[in-house]
C-alpha cells in the first residue's frame, strides 16, 4: 500500500515520439502526492525525466507502457539502474500483453475522462491508478555472481589428525570468506552471503554479489584444487511483473497552494506565504539540496510563485524554480537590510525568526505577495461580485502561472460541472429461437463464412506483398552497402580535412602566442640596452643582487655567482642577518652594500667599522631589468666619498684621542712614582 505521504510520477511520452528514434523522446509528467498532483510538466526530456525522479525520490514510477521509455527489454535493466533505490517502475495497464486501455481503467475506476486522452491526461491517470494500487510493479533482478566456497577434497575416516586437518580447512574457507567479503565491500558491491557454520569455521559458504561477471572476476579468481575450491559463475537476470496492492485514494482533495521565499546557501531559508500573506513555514537548515527542499515543500503544498530577495538571481533558485514548474519573482533592486529588519519586526508577532537566513526568505516572499496582491484582490473581487462556485485559490494559482482570469475560470467551471463516464450493461431479455430467427442466423453465419473466406484471400496477399517487399528490403540494403562502400573515402577525406583546419587553427593560436611573446621580450631587450649604453658610457654602475641577507642565502650565491673584492652587493631583503654575516661581506672585501628594506643596527655598525658604507637604493636611483640591477653612478660616487670622508674624520679623532689618553697615563705614572 502506497502511504499518503509519499509521492507518484506519472509519465506518457508525446505524440510523434519514440524511444527508439535517433532523437531524444519528450514526456509530458505529473508529479503527485496524496492524490493531489502538486505539478505538471507539458514536456520534458528522458534525461530531465530521470532528474526530476532522482531528486523527488518517488515510490512509483508510473506508465501505462513502460516500452515508451525503453525501446526493449534489455534496456530495462539499464533504466532501472538509474532510478533511486526506492523507486519502482509500475506500468497500471497489466502484464503484457494483456494490457487493457487506459481510459478503459480510467472509466473502471471512476476517474473522468472524456474524448480522447493527451499526454498530460494520460500522466495523470497513470500517477492516480498506481496511487489506487492499480497495476503492476517490474521486479528487476539486475546482473549477479555466484561465489561458493567450498572444501576441495573429501575428510574420509582419517586418523588421530583428523580432528587438526578439519579445523584448518574449515578455518581456511573462513578466512577466503571474509577475504573475497572484504574484496566487495572495498569495491562498493552489495553481496548477500549464507554460509554453513562448523566448530572449527566455515564448512561452505555462498556468496551472492550484485555485480556482472567480468567486475567480479578482476576482484575474486577462481581456484580448483587443494584444500578448497573457489567457483565463480554467473546468476541469470530476471525481470517479473508483481501486482500492487490496492489502496483507495480519495479523489476530491484539493491542493494547497503557496508562495515560497529562498535564501540558498550553506544555510539555506525557506518561507510558504498563502494567498492570504500568512506565513504557513519557516525554516532554515544545514546542507539542504535541491532535493531536500522540493521533498519539504512538497510535504506542504504547491508553490507557484518562488521569490528571492538578490539580483541576479542565484543558479541555485533559477534551478528549483524549474523543477517546481513555477513561475519566479525578481526584485527591482537589492532589497536593504534595513527593510529586511523592518519587515522582522513586523512578523515577529506571528511567527518566530531564527536567523537571518529565514528573514531573507520571508523578505522574498512578502515583496512578492505585495507585488501580486492588486492581481489577487481582483479575482477575489471577480468571483465574489459574480457568485462564481470555483475554487479561489486554484484559480489564483493559475492566473499566476500565465493563465487569463476568464480561461481559468472557464477551466474550472467545466471540470466541476464534467461527469464521469461509467460503462453500463443493459439487462436484455432472451429472445426465443423460432425457425424464421434460426434461418436468420444461418443465412448471417454464411455471410460470415464468405467474408472470413475473402479476407483470408486478402491475408494470402498480404503476405505475398510482404515477401516482395522483403526481397526489395534485401536488394535495397546491397544498393545501400555499395553506396556506403563510395562514401566511405569521401567521409573520411571530410574528416581529415576537418582535423587538419582544427590543427591549422591551433598552429594559428600558437603562432598568435609566441609574436606576443616576442614583443614582450623585444621590449624587455631595448629596456636592457639603454641601461647598458648607460652603463658603458660610465653614467651606471651593475651590481649583484642576493635575494636575502642571511648567511644561506651569501652561501648559495656564492656558489652559482661568486663575489669579487670591490663589488656592490644589493640585498633586496635585508632583515634577518646580523655581525656574523656581515664578517662574511667583509672577508670578500666588497665596496659597498646597497639595501632595498631597513638593515639590523649591528650588521651595520659591523659593516661601517669595516669602512664599507650601508645606501639606501632610492639614493642611488636603483634600476631593475629581470635578474640585472644598475645605479647611478655619479650619486654613489658622491655618496661613497661622502662615507669615506666621514670614516677618516672618524679615525682621527678617534687617534688624537688615543695620544691624549697615553699622555694622561704617562702623567699618572710621572706622579705616583719615586721623587
């Protein structure tokens, strides 16, 4: 029995349309919960088909030919694979082939029909018989392996080692169990096992995998011989037909209608407002899909109207919309925060707001219920100074799906007021049989004769008509395999020439790729050679350029580079270093050192005492051209003596201070000592 509140696709393919045509067929689809279809889709793809039932998850998928789907029977299987686990596949129309019509069932069980049936109608009915129960369910046994462990040779009466010898072969079956079990689970193969216990282990055991032969084959080989056998065979698919179980479904339930707010996110907020703007939910969760939120809001109702309260709308909410069917509100603007709050407080009474996420959904969808309430007023308006007897909300709800008032109320009216077609049989009264009626029914039985002699001379044609038709088959596929044998060279010339243009316009890219690429470097080559003309003519100085001043980094260019007495040494990093590594500036006898960040005060101090000045590189109108730095010469010129002046200035005063202090001493020595 199918519970209430799970939900039904019905599916018809479109006229003109085949599942064995080169072409994708198109289905028209209904999706239906509790007898109440909650939307309808006028034409979809099998691949859309297939998404919108991996995201509902329905019991049943409903048809009332499940060939219309599938083009034949091997195919099922495939198409059965596709489906969520949960979902059946029911054709309502019988086994075949003893099927009975559609609108024969729908008449059988009161659903109203009348004329012929559409595609729509049809998907309806087969979503409403299978939530009745009606129809039949395909049990599909996918492709299987048979494992059996078993033991490889006899116990015989054996002797005082005989106990030993059957524990270790039934702990060996054991082990190989387990094993080839472990083999399926890390391959991610559902298996079914029954094994026959020991004391000592298994003594067999079977193992069903849900996987074809050649999957298992490559996880689990097979083996004859020794202790024990490992047989590996395949189990034949099967598909059946199981009838459902019926259940009646009341057929007057009228569907709720909703408008619905979004916030999608990690978070994601989700508002129903009614036609009347009350908020019938809202909530908010945690990694909720596309698919999480169609199943809750479906639990609730149908929205036609799906809002969000940022523009450009989201992927997200475009995609939602187009698997509910319904129609979508934009905002002219990014609605502020400040309105959004407002709005809080304004529902705050009726219900609770957890978190920004359900403000924003319940912003959605008030703006729009305020942007379609002149259009709702109207109709109540309509129907109230008319005395019309329709639903107001289903009305409403088609108007806003694209439909004019006066249509949908039409529409509604006629379905109210339609009746259901029920088959009777008249009871007749046996006429008796006198000799004109016997004379009747002969000369009608002869007429019969003569007719079934005539059409089965016409059955004789037809089949004469079938073998010539047949042998022109025949004579037209040998035109056909010639004419395919001299096109053959032409397609394949066609083919090079088109692999051969989309290499020409991948060589045309390259070539585009490289010419910039020259004119880069042909920049950067101008760029260099003014700097060394510059340089030549004595107006710039080249210095070497060290990445960092720390002992490793010294090391490492020393190593590829190598530093020469009277260089200038540029550091474009020169933190981190300290006196140690300023002794190995000095050990080298470098000239000078150029820094592009602030240098440690001891490095310098170090550096300084040695008579080797610290510059600043904006002193110096320092130059960069890839891994090649310049100064200006006359600046370091001016600044280097500078340095040294001070230096000497320095080492002077630093000398007379060291004469004055010798002759103090020699003063104190003069007047401590003997007179």
């Amino acid at each position: 029995m199918v519970d209430d509140h799970e939900f039904i696709i019905g599916f018809d393919i479109l006229p003109s349309h085949s599942p064995r045509s080169r072409t994708s067929p198109k289905f028209a689809c209904v999706v239906m919960r509790n007898g109440v279809v909650l939307t309808e889709h006028e034409e979809l793809s099998r691949r859309a088909l297939l998404k919108l039932v991996r995201e509902i998850e329905p019991t049943y998928l409903a048809t009332d030919n499940i060939f219309e789907i599938v083009p034949d029977t091997k195919a099922v299987f495939g198409l059965v694979d596709k489906l969520p686990a949960t979902t059946r596949l029911v054709q309502v129309t019988g086994i075949p082939p003893h099927q009975v019509s559609l609108k024969t069932l729908a008449r059988r069980y009161r659903l109203g029909v009348r004329g012929k049936i559409g595609p729509l109608e049809a998907a309806r009915i087969s979503a409403r018989l299978a939530s009745m129960g009606v129809g039949y369910l395909l049990e599909c046994f996918g492709e299987q392996t048979e494992i059996k462990v078993t033991r490889g040779r006899k116990m015989g009466r054996g002797g005082q080692s005989a106990n030993r010898y059957r524990r270790k072969l039934h702990s060996e079956i054991q082990q190989m169990t387990r094993h080839i079990e472990g083999q399926l689970r890390e391959a991610g193969i559902e298996y079914d096992l029954d094994v026959r216990t020991s004391d000592f282990g298994y003594a067999s055991s079977r193992i069903v995998a849900y996987a074809p032969l050649p999957v298992i084959s490559g996880l689990v080989e097979s083996k004859r011989g020794g202790d024990f056998n490992v047989l590996v065979s395949p189990v034949r698919k099967r598909a059946e037909f199981l009838p459902l179980e019926p259940n009646a479904v009341a057929t007057d339930i009228q569907p709720r209608y909703f408008i619905m707010g979004i916030d999608p996110g990690t978070t994601a907020g989700v508002c129903l407002l009614t036609f009347e703007g009350r908020v019938h939910l809202l909530m908010s969760k945690k990694g909720l899909t596309r698919a999480d939120i169609i199943r809750e809001v479906y639990e609730h109702g149908v929205p036609v109207l799906i809002a969000t309260d940022t523009t450009p709308v989201p992927h997200f909410v475009k995609k939602l919309a187009s698997t509910l069917n319904a129609e979508l509100f934009i905002p002219n603007r990014p609605i502020p925060v400040s309105d959004k709050q407002e709005l809080a407080r304004e529902f705050s009474s009726d219900v609770r707001i957890g978190n920004s996420h359900e403000r924003d959904a319940l912003t959605a969808a008030v703006y729009a219920y305020r942007s379609i309430l002149p259009k709702l007023q109207q109709i109540d308006h309509k129907i109230r100074e008319e005395q019309i007897s329709v639903d107001r909300n289903q009305v409403k709800a088609l108007v806003l799906k694209g439909m004019p008032m006066a249509e949908a109320i039409a529409e509604l009216t006629h379905v109210d007021s339609e009746t259901v077609e029920i088959a009777t049989r008249e009871e007749t009264e046996e006429e008796p049989i006198t000799k004109e009626r016997l004379d009747a029914l002969r000369e009608k039985l002869s007429h019969l004769e003569a007719e079934n002699e005539l059409l089965s001379e016409k059955i004789e044609d037809l089949k004469r008509l079938i073998e010539y038709l047949r042998f022109r088959e025949s004579e037209l596929s040998y035109s056909l395999e010639i004419v395919s044998r001299e096109n053959y060279w032409r397609v394949k010339r066609d083919r090079e020439v088109v692999k051969k243009q989309s290499e020409l316009r991948k060589a045309h890219r390259e070539i585009r790729a490289l010419h910039k690429r020259v004119k880069e470097l042909s920049s950067r080559l101008e760029l260099l050679r003014g700097v060394k003309r510059r340089e030549m003519r004595g107006d710039m100085i080249a210095i070497k350029t060290i990445p960092h001043f720390t002992r490793e980094s010294i090391e490492e260019y020393l190593k590829k580079v190598g530093l020469r007495e009277g260089d200038i040494v540029l550091f474009e990093d020169a933190s981190g270093g300290g006196p140690q590594t300023a002794g190995m500036l000095i050990e080298r006898g470098i000239r000078a050192v150029i820094v592009d960040t602030p240098l440690s005060h001891l490095a310098e101090e170090e550096l300084v005492r040695a008579t080797i000045p610290v510059i600043e590189a904006q002193k110096v109108e320092l130059r960069r051209v890839d891994e090649f730095a310049f100064i200006d010469r006359k600046k370091f010129e001016r600044l280097f003596q500078g340095f040294m002046r001070e230096a000497r200035e320095k080492a002077r005063q630093q000398g007379e201070e060291a004469l004055i202090e010798l002759v103090e001493q020699y003063r104190r020595r003069s007047m401590n000592g003997p007179a």
